[in-house]
C-alpha cells in the first residue's frame, strides 16, 4: 500500500510532537509507585494493572485504562493488556486516547452500554500526534485537479467541503435535504494529488477545510474480546462506544467484537470500528457481530427500519478489512447490515465473509475479492472502478445500485469469477439491480456504469419461484419508461458497454 502519498514530516518536528503531552480528559498521569520501582528507566512496556485497574470484571476500570494510555501516549511507550484479565468499562463520559501500539492480548473488555453519560462517546480514540494543520489561501478547487498551492510538512489527508452546495439529496422513507458538498485525498509535501484519490467535485468556493499529517510510524492494536452490553433507550439517537480511528497508518489485527443484551427495543450504533478522516488503514483476522435491527418513523412519515453498524467509515481512503467475518449467521435478517461507508476513497473486502459492503454517500474505488457477502448484498453509490472477483454474492442482486441515491456508479464495474446465489432462488435476480425515473434532483446527474465487463459468472437460479422468468442483466430501473414521450426531468445516463464472458446458469 505504501506509495509516494506516504512521505512524512521531518523526524524532528515529528519527535518533537511525539514528546509533547498528550490532552487527554483530564485525569493526572502522575507515575504511580509501583511502576517507578518496577519499570526504571529500562522501561518498555506499560500495563493497565501499574495504573490500579483490578481486571475482575467486577469494578469499572475505565479511569484506571486512561490513565495508562495517557501516560503511554506522554512517554511513547506501548501498552499490554494483563493476560487473563476482564475489564469493565462502565458510561462514564470520557474516552481513551490511543497514540502508542496497543496489544490487547488475550484479555476480555466488557462494554456497559445500559448507563450511558454521553452516547456518542467512543470507548477509545486512535489518535495522531501530530497537529491539524492551518492552511490559508486556498478559496477553490477543480474536479481532478492535480496539485494545490501549498507546501506541507510531509504527506497529509485533505478534507474540504462546500456547505453552500448540496449533494446526495436522498430519496425515499429516509429523505432529507442532502449533506454538504464534501471531498477527502491526499497529498504530498509539494501539494501533489494522489491519482488513486482523486478530487470527484469542483468547488466554487470552500467554506472548511482541514489538513491533518499523515503518521510516518505505523501504529498496531492486536487481540482483545469486547463484548458490549446493548443499550435497550427507545430512540433512534446514534451510539459510538466503539474504537475510533483518526490516524493514518494503522493496522487493526485479532480483534473480536460481541454483543449482548438486545431486547425489543434499542438505539442503533455507528460503528464499533469507526474509521474516520485518516488513511491507509488495515483491519484484519477480526471478528464483529451484527447488530439487531430497530424500526422508528422516518422523514416522511412511515415506519423505517434504523441502520446500525459494527463497521462505519467516513472520509477515509485506502482501507482494507482483510480475513474478517462476523459471529451471527450473514443470511440472518433480524440483524442490519454489517458495514456502512460515506465520503470515502479505495476501499476493500478481501477474504471477507460479512452481510454486506454498503457505500452510502459515495466511494470512489472499490474492491471486493476472495468474500462471501451475504443477504444484504453488495449496495453501491459511488465512481471510479468496482471490482468484484473470486466472490458468492447471496442478496437479491449481484451489485445494487442505491436508489434512495439516484442508482449511480459514475465509472465502470467488473466481474470476475463469482458466483451469485440469490436470497431464497430469488424472483427475476438480476445482476445489476436499481431504480430511477429521472424525476428527482439527487445534487448531481445520475449514471449507470460507462461499462460492465463479466468474465466467468455462475448465477444459481435452480430454486426460481412460479412465473420466474429467470435471471435478466438489469433490473428494471424505471417501470415509468414505456414509451419515447416520457420526459425525465433529469436524464438517467445509461450503460454504454457490456461484455459477457463465460456467464452460467443453474
């Protein structure tokens, strides 16, 4: 993954900030006596036990946890779960900040979500140590402009945003007004655009922008079993509790993630991997659980079901969740699709078996490889290329192209060797499923992919139902359209291409 794009800040100005202490939520970090006897100046490693935490699973070590991160983070020391240990973490308003590597081992964390003080408080924040950066005259940007005007430090992740411009003007039981014009990439100490992250939108004018460093030194978080203790709050309100991760240049390996407690009712969550303004990220041989799904009245009115996600990621770009899966059943629709994504840049599945890979508000790049997807299937808005190869999709479409977001790809889409298995035999499956009649202004024009290329494609329709008529390329993306004199208010640009190669049917 490393690129060009990857270049830091110099060693100096970045030890000098290593250095720097770290404000936490204010708790001293005052070294206590067992570690000065213990440790010495020979001291590597810092454990949860030096800081007071007990480990009994009993009393809530959540202070005693901060405090060991913050004095790591001050002395830039890693930090070790005790082996055997179970911490609780009860719903105090605070967060632990991680800016060392942190080995969880294999340590138990249980996750008290049924007294929360602040619920959109994540349990821990990955965190850079280097500080955002002010950058001034920048006023515009153009679509797939190469280069800014600006000398930096090293590589950094650029994220800008347009708020007098509205786009993904949702459609549907969830429609709103749209979110602000928003881009992310990155780019070297001379203001050069990385090609892989492209700037999609010209901006007239900016009304923020931030530029955060990207870390030379890449950051670590291995093992640990969370189990979250649900909430049961009749509200539609977003939880965290989660880790977030802020910083660019980390590696997520081992960790496992468990729930317990839902009940008739509870409050969705955002995300217990939230991964956000940051890139080249890597989750791997991690195990997470869907979460229940909840209903409540959506915008315009009727019952809609609450997305809630064990995996969120916003303007993040070059991530990857390798070798992952999930503890409840994939094809199991009690519980909401796994993964959701805004905003974000070049994002892969590879060796994956999860319910779902789910681009909301636009991706650019996209990868699925060597993966099981399961009920809720493949859910795309987006541009660039999206590739999916060695793969068993199981949703009602191969790919589905979000309605609610126009049914837009602004690129092409290729297949390779997969395998589609529609939910229950499926009713007419189609490969390329989506809806739009050309009557909406979603904030942009709308696309259907420039071309699709499928080369080696099995599609298991044995178990098709009465009247089926069998498995059709695209699905009927506007009903409305039965003759040349229907007028589309904003034109849907369809497919130019398609290349068929090796496409078998059961």
């Amino acid at each position: 993954m490393m690129s060009f794009i990857q270049t830091t800040c110099a060693g100096v100005f970045y030890a000098l900030l290593l250095l720097s202490p770290c404000a936490s939520f204010g708790q001293s970090t005052n070294i206590p006596t067992k570690l000065l006897k213990e440790q010495g100046k020979d001291a590597t490693v810092v454990r949860y036990s030096d800081f007071g935490a007990k480990g009994d699973g009993a009393v809530d070590d959540f202070a005693a946890l901060a405090k060991a991160h913050a004095y790591a983070n001050q002395n830039g020391l890693p930090v070790k779960a005790d082996d055997g240990a179970t911490y609780f973490i009860g719903g105090a308003n605070r967060t632990i900040i991680i800016q060392t590597n942190t080995d969880f081992g294999t340590a138990k964390f249980i996750v008290d979500d049924t007294k929360l003080e602040n619920v959109r408080a994540n349990v821990f924040d990955v965190r850079s140590v280097l500080k955002p950066i002010k950058l001034n005259g920048i006023k515009s940007l153009k679509q797939g402009q190469q280069k800014i005007d600006a000398e930096l430090p090293g590589a950094c992740v650029i994220t800008v945003t347009n708020s007098k411009v509205k786009r993904y003007i949702r459609r549907g039981n969830n429609q709103n007004k749209g979110s602000s014009q928003t881009d992310s990439f990155l780019v070297d100490k001379d203001g050069n655009v990385d090609p892989k992250t492209p700037i999609i939108w010209g901006f007239n004018q900016l009304t923020r922008i931030t530029v955060q460093p990207v870390d030379q030194k890449l950051l670590t978080i291995t093992g640990g079993k969370f189990t979250t203790i649900a909430n049961v709050l009749d509200s539609s309100t977003y939880h965290a509790r989660g880790i977030l991760i802020q910083r660019s240049n980390v590696v997520v390996d081992g960790v496992e993630h468990y729930i317990r407690g839902e009940g008739k009712q509870g409050a969705p969550y955002s995300g217990f991997i939230n991964i956000s303004r940051c890139a080249n990220v890597i989750v791997k041989n991690t195990v997470l659980t869907g979460h229940k799904t909840y209903r409540k009245i959506g915008s315009d009115g009727k019952s809609v079901s609450m997305g809630t996600y064990d995996i969120s990621l916003g303007s993040a770009l070059n991530v990857s969740f390798v070798n992952c899966s999930q503890t409840n059943d994939i094809m199991d629709s009690k519980y909401w699709g796994i993964m959701g994504s805004n905003f974000c840049k070049n994002l892969t599945f590879d060796g994956c078996k999860l319910s779902r890979f789910d681009a909301h508000q636009g991706v650019t790049n996209a990868i699925i490889r060597n993966s099981t997807i399961g009920y809720m299937g493949v859910r795309l808005t987006g541009t660039g290329t999206f590739l999916m190869e060695n793969t068993t999709v199981q949703g009602r479409h191969l790919i589905h192209l979000r309605e609610d977001y126009g049914s837009t790809w602004r690129g092409d889409i290729v297949i390779r060797n997969c395998r589609f298995s529609p939910r229950g035999g499926g009713s007419n499956p189609s490969i390329l499923g989506g809806s739009n009649d050309g009557q909406h202004d979603f904030g942009y024009t709308c696309f259907m992919p420039a071309s699709i290329s499928i080369d080696k494609l099995h599609i298991v329709d044995s178990k098709k139902t009465k009247g089926s008529k069998g498995p059709a390329l695209f699905a009927n993306f506007n009903p409305k359209l039965t003759s040349v004199s229907y007028k589309q208010k904003h034109p849907y640009v369809v497919t130019r291409e398609v290349k068929l190669k090796n496409v078998t049917t059961a």
